[in-house]
C-alpha cells in the first residue's frame, strides 16, 4: 500500500499524507466518498494502518461487519 511506503521509506507525516489523499478524493468519482473522508480521518489521527481505517470506515457508515485480531482496531470499532 502507498500510505506504507509513505510512513515507513519516506517518514512522511500521518496527517500530511491524510490531507493529500484528501485532496485527490475531489478529482476522482466515488460511490461512498464519506467512507474514504472518514478513513483518511482516522488514519491523520490515529496508529492504525490504512486499511484498518477503511475497514472501520465501512462498518460505521453501511453498518459491515468486521472480524478482526487487532485490538487497536477493536477498540476503534466498540
């Protein structure tokens, strides 16, 4: 995943790289933008890896349920 390679080879910013997908978002069509802006949310202001933020975006806007082993993302889906 991108945002990986952004923290972990580049030391960009969680909340810069938020902030720049959330620019790209306006440029691109989505079925489900609030999902992605609610992702790119928790992702500027949490530890949790980006798809974990996604999966939580899913389960709070059209109610999907997640099956996880991570607590962090547990504790963000109570």
């Amino acid at each position: 995943m991108r945002t990986y390679v952004l923290l972990g080879v580049y030391s960009v910013p969680r909340t810069e790289i938020a902030s720049q997908l959330q620019l790209l978002t306006k440029e691109v069509q989505l079925e489900h933008p609030e999902i992605l802006t609610t992702a790119l949310a928790t992702f500027g202001t949490t530890k949790l890896d980006f798809v974990d933020c996604l999966l939580a975006a899913y389960n709070t806007h059209l109610g999907d349920s997640v099956v996880s082993f991570d607590r962090k993302l547990n504790r963000l889906l109570k």
